[in-house]
C-alpha cells in the first residue's frame, strides 16, 4: 500500500468517496448492458436499452420500461451489499464527515448502513414507488415485481414509477445541490470506486479536489476517463480493497 496513501487516509477529515457500477457489480449485479435478455446493448424490442428506460418510454409505452426496471429490480432484491460497501460504512462511522457520492440504484448503501445523511444517490433508487398521477408512495419494490406491469396505484389506479433516474430524466435537484454545497467546503481526500466517470458530476470533484491540493484515489481494474488525473490507481476489486483501507484508520 502506497505510504502516501496511508497518510491521507489517516490524515483526512473531510472525505468523498464515490462508487460507480464496478461496486454493485462486486456484488453479483448486472450493469445495465449486462442486464439478462440483452444483447449488445439492444433489448428484444430492438430498441437500445437506454431508450428503454427513457421517460419518454416510461410515459409513452409504460409495459415496455416497467419490463426493464422488473428485471433491474430483481437484480437488486436477489444480490445484496457486499465487503466494499460495509467498509465504506464503517467509514463513515470513523469519520463524521466522510460523504458517499453513488451513481448506484440499488440502494447497497443504505443496506450496509451508510448514514443517509451523508449519502448523495445522484441517479435516485429503485424503491419505495410512487403513483404518478396522485403521488401516493406505494409499498416496496418486491410486492410488485411478480404481478402484471405496470404497476398501478391502489387508490387510484395511476401508473407507479420508482424515484430513479432514467436515461433521458433530470437528476434530483437536491442531491445536485447537496454535492455541490458540500463540493464547495473541499474535501481532503476523494475515492473513485468502480466508475468510469462519464457524468462531469462524477469527475468535477476529483479533479476539482487534486487541484485544490487534496489526495485523490482510484479503485478501478480497468483505466477509466480519471485515471490519468488521480494520485493513485488501484486496480483492484473494490470488495478487497476496501476493507484494507479502512484497516489503515483508526477505530474510535
Ligand atoms: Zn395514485
């Protein structure tokens, strides 16, 4: 383990760590492109899997997204979270201001018991649903997976959609706002986990935290847009790695 990295770890107070879909898939999870019954990226329909689940489609063809977000909802109930995600937990604990940034929907985080107020899911999560038409917040995810799709509202037969984001929708305004107020007091120390970093939301606080003077990390087997800005890159898998990192803080 790189001496630098050590430090930083043991030196940081305020802290990012970021995680992209290289995490979940620790976990067993598909990808979106990797989703079972996809080829290609093209789903059966022969549409690209993020017209898929577009909100143009959920709106338009609501049988044809709901399709695809069973199956990612599924996906989500049969996996769970995994050594990476518990020692980001743990983390947090450590360190009071230790911030998760995810582009991860399955709510892993939570599970493992990342403290939500620290917790910015930029691209939302998959439960609990709510009805389109009266705003109802229905029961969770699993309740309606095996019955037909969509999903209707009990009260008022409205169609239900989960609070994620899809392809073409715009990201929660609150979570935009948290990271950049956040963002804007500095971070000592960021670590990318899994992602390749395509979103500008991803890759602004790396590199806006190098510049700053901040210690910046990568966990990630393959090289990713970040790689060439980050201090060190680990290419390890993020459930093996993690736990090593936070055997280098100090329990309280
Ligand atoms: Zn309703």
């Amino acid at each position: 383990m790189d001496q630098r990295l050590i430090d930083a770890l043991q030196r940081a107070e305020r802290m990012l760590v970021i995680t992209g879909a290289g995490l979940s898939a620790d976990s067993g999870l598909p990808t979106y492109r990797g989703l079972g019954g996809l080829y290609n990226g093209v789903t059966a329909e022969g549409i690209p899997i993020e017209q898929a689940l577009s909100g143009s489609t959920l709106r338009d063809n609501p049988s044809l997204c709901w399709k695809y977000l069973a199956e990612l909802g599924k996906a989500c109930l049969a996996a769970k979270p995994n050594a990476g995600h518990y020692a980001i937990a743990e983390l947090q604990r450590r360190k009071p201001e230790c911030w998760v940034l995810t582009q991860n929907i399955d709510g892993y985080h939570r599970l493992a018991g990342s403290d939500p107020a620290r917790l910015i899911e930029i691209h939302g999560e998959l439960a609990p649903l709510y009805c389109q038409s009266c705003g109802a917040v229905s029961e969770e995810l699993a309740g309606h997976l095996d019955k037909p799709l969509p999903p209707r509202c009990e009260q008022c037969a409205g169609i239900l959609r989960p609070p994620v984001v899809l392809f073409d929708e715009m990201l929660p305004e609150k979570a935009i706002e948290t990271l950049y107020h956040e963002l804007s007091k500095g971070f000592d120390l960021v670590i990318a986990v899994g992602t390749t970093a395509s979103f500008p939301y991803i890759a602004e606080p790396v590199l806006r935290t190098r510049q700053a003077g901040g210690f910046t990390v990568e966990i990630n087997p393959q090289d990713g847009a970040l790689s060439p800005f980050v201090d060190v890159h680990l290419r390890d898998r993020a459930l093996d790695v993690l736990p090593i990192l936070l055997s280098h803080t100090l329990a309280n």
